[in-house]
C-alpha cells in the first residue's frame, strides 16, 4: 500500500494554491497527503486549514487516520486539534514547528 506523501508544489502548483479538487486524472492534494492510514500535512502551508477541509470532504478516509502531523506554526491548530476526538484510530500525533517560550531573566 501506499506510504509516501507528496511535497508541496509536485504537481506544480503554487504553495498556498493546491486544490483539494483534481483535473480529471490528476493527483490531488488529498490523494497525495492522505496515504494509506499516514496523514502528513506539517510540510503544507496551512495544513490544519486542508484537515478541516479533508474531514468535510472526506470524512470516512480521515477518521481511519492512524498518524498525523501538523505544524505548530499554523494559525488553524486550534480548529484541527478540535477534531481529534473524532478520530478513533489514531495512534501518534507529530506536531512540527517552533514553541515559543519566554526566555528567562538574568
């Protein structure tokens, strides 16, 4: 089965600009980072926003989900991490991105 996922821009389109609709034949956003049980959408920019479409759009694939990961810089984490509860199979979530902590006074 399929295990790999696509980096942004593949299929040539721009960053931001990816459908999650195909030309007839065509790979889509969704069958390229939906494989298998693996979803990796910490590589896309707004990753979380194309969760939530693919959960609206695709639900019955996504909640088979058994690894996940997004980015933590993404201003949609809130939203995404909403629907986690509903995702019944998963088993590791990855989040990617920089934490900011107050550095300490010295």
């Amino acid at each position: 089965s399929l295990r790999a996922t696509c980096r942004p821009g593949l299929w040539g389109a721009a960053a931001g600009s990816v459908s999650l609709e195909g030309a007839s034949g065509a790979p889509t956003l969704a069958d390229c980072c939906l494989a298998d049980n693996r979803l990796n959408l910490d590589v896309y920019p707004a990753g979380c926003r194309r969760l939530l479409q693919l959960f609206e759009g695709r639900r019955a694939e996504v909640v088979q989900v058994e690894f996940l990961r997004l980015s933590t810089n993404d201003r949609l984490l809130g939203a995404a991490l909403g629907i986690l509860p509903r995702l019944k199979h998963l088993k590791s979530l990855v989040l990617k991105g920089e934490f900011l902590h107050p550095s300490p006074r010295l």
